[in-house]
C-alpha cells in the first residue's frame, strides 16, 4: 500500500514539474499551455505573428487558455488596424510646457495652478496672474464637509 501511494506522489510530482515547452530550463505551468512565466508574458507582449490570411489568426501549436487569449487579442488588433483604414491619422505635437502669463518655455519646473494652467516661477502666485479660481468658495465647501452641523435631539418633556 504505501509503495503504490509512493507511486502516485512520483507520478503527480512529475505531471507538476513539467519542463517549458521552450526548453528555457524552468518549471512550466499547465495552465500557461505549458510555458513558465517568464515565456508566457513574453507571448503575451509579442506583437502577432503574420498569418495566412488578413481575418483569420494565425494556426497555433499548442492549445490551452493562453494560446486562446492570445488569438483573441490578435483578432482585435487586426479589427481595429482595418477599423482605422490604411491611411493613418498624423500624431498631434505635444503640447510646449509654456507660463500662460508670459509664454516662457518651463519645462519641468512649470507650476500648475488650481485654475488648470500652467505658470513660470514669477506667474505662479494667483496674486501674479489672472487666476479665475474662486479660492473663497472652496474654502467654505472645505469647512462645511469637514464641520457637520451637530444638533441635539429634542427634549421630550413630561
């Protein structure tokens, strides 16, 4: 009785310590379709293979979860590439890091104002610009959410 429990354990050791199936040297997983870590999130992050046909993904080896996510998110990217056209739209410019007030270029030292725009050192002060945030109002919404009005209950009096 205990060699054949001895037995099974082997063989379920075995089954659980499979080798990658790209003879990378580690431990796979069955439910990566027997790749280990490491190879399967770099299936994922490769970009798909070229395939036979423009709407059919390309035939895979293995099978299993991974290998269906992968096919799946394969398929997408082919429907959104023919869903843009093959004219591409040009990339707009990033937007210069500029102070609203005096146009100087700010670059990482820029101070962005809770008006929403963007200032040099000398413009940053509301004082200094003309700032359209109202700082007295959202100091009395401030004070009443953290203040709640507190009343007693009424007295019943007998």
């Amino acid at each position: 009785m205990a060699q054949r429990e001895k037995e099974e354990t082997e063989v379920q050791l075995t089954e659980t310590l499979a080798l990658c199936a790209n003879n990378c040297g580690f431990h796979a997983n069955p439910a990566t379709g027997n790749l280990c870590q490491s190879c399967a999130q770099a299936q994922i992050r490769s970009p798909p293979q070229p395939g036979p046909g423009p709407n059919k993904p390309a035939p895979s080896a293995r099978s299993g979860p991974l290998s269906a996510a992968v096919a799946a998110s394969a398929a997408a990217a082919e429907e959104r590439t023919a869903a843009e056209g093959a004219v591409a739209a040009p990339q707009p410019r990033p937007e210069a890091n500029r102070c609203s007030g005096c146009r100087k270029r700010v670059g990482l030292t820029g101070f962005r104002c809770r008006c929403g725009e963007l200032f040099c050192g000398t413009h940053r002060y509301s004082d200094r610009h003309a700032c359209g945030y109202d700082y007295r109002k959202a100091g009395r919404e401030e004070i009443r959410r953290e203040n709640p009005v507190v009343r007693a209950e009424k007295i019943v009096r007998i």
